[in-house]
C-alpha cells in the first residue's frame, strides 16, 4: 500500500481531509492514526450491517409478531392493578 492509496481511502472516510491538509497539517502518526481509526470504524459499521440484514432475511415467518396481535389485559391487570394510580 502506498501513501497515495493511504491519502485516497481517508479523503473517502474523512470529508475534511484533502491531499493539502493531510501534507501541511497532519504529520504521519496522526494520518496513520486517524486512518486506522477510520478502517476499523468502516468494518465495524458493516458487521452491524450485515449483521442486521442478515437477521432480517433469514427471520422465520412463523416468528413474526403479527400486527393484530393483542395484550394481555387480565394478565396485565391481575401483575399491576393494585399499583395503578387513577385520577
């Protein structure tokens, strides 16, 4: 990898960092660091991702919670209803 391919991947991650301002005002630890920062939080976001659609496309339908599906009011009362406080 060279430090073009380095410089090209953080103006991609940071919007802010420009061949200009990564030469002039950033000395090499801090690019290093902000681009190692800047990859894992990159992996990080697509494990979530993936994770989530991954989740979402293998559910299986009988799992799914149903929309009509309704409380259980008596059940609610009968754990609460001595610690509901009414006007």
């Amino acid at each position: 990898m060279t430090i073009g391919d380095i410089f090209a991947q953080m103006g991609v991650m940071y919007a802010w960092a420009t061949p200009e301002y990564l030469l002039d005002g950033m000395s090499i630890n801090q690019i290093m660091l902000y681009y190692e920062k800047g990859i894992q939080a990159q992996i990080n976001e697509a494990k979530i991702f993936w994770g989530v659609l991954g989740d979402a496309l293998s559910e299986d339908e009988g799992k799914k919670k149903s929309t009509t599906d309704k409380p259980d009011l008596k059940k609610f009362y009968d754990l609460y209803g001595d610690k509901i406080k009414r006007g």
